[in-house]
C-alpha cells in the first residue's frame, strides 16, 4: 500500500488511475490522512536523530517529508481548494 500512495504522490492528481484509485471525497480524506501522519513519523523521526547526533543521516525524514508534504499539497489544492469547475454546455 506504501508504493502505491507513493506512486500516486509522484505522477499527481490529474492522473487517469489516481482518479480511479481515489474516486470520492471518503477515500480522498483516508488517503491525505495517512499521508500526513507518514509526514508527521518521518518528523518525529528526524528530530529523535538529531537528538541522538547520529552523523548526516538525520536529514533523511526531514527530506521525505518536504517532499511528501508538498506532494500532498499539490493534491489538496486541486482537490478542495481550487477545484476545476465542470465545463457549462
């Protein structure tokens, strides 16, 4: 399950299958709420590395979690802030 929320980070929103993978607003919340407790472990995580002065690797999770964090974003922007509006015929 891990590689696939991650797959969908990488390609977007936009994408046929993410759209076939999160149809509705339910699976939509379920999705940004696991993406955003994996942002707020890799977090926790660094900060227990920097804690523990373990070399450069400590930057790690803080990487993973710019990353994903902005990914994320990027999904609730299209999804809930700036929805596309349905072309009027």
């Amino acid at each position: 399950m891990g590689i696939v929320i991650f797959i969908c980070l990488l390609t977007g929103p936009h994408t046929k299958w993410v759209k076939r993978f999160l149809p509705n607003t339910a699976n939509r919340v379920i999705f940004v709420v696991i993406v955003t407790g994996m942002v707020a472990a890799w977090i926790v995580q660094g900060t227990e590395l920097i804690n523990h002065a373990k070399g450069g690797e400590q930057y790690f999770p803080f990487a993973c979690a710019i990353l994903c964090g902005g990914a994320l974003y990027r999904f609730v922007h299209v999804w809930w802030v700036r929805p596309e509006k349905p072309a009027v015929l």
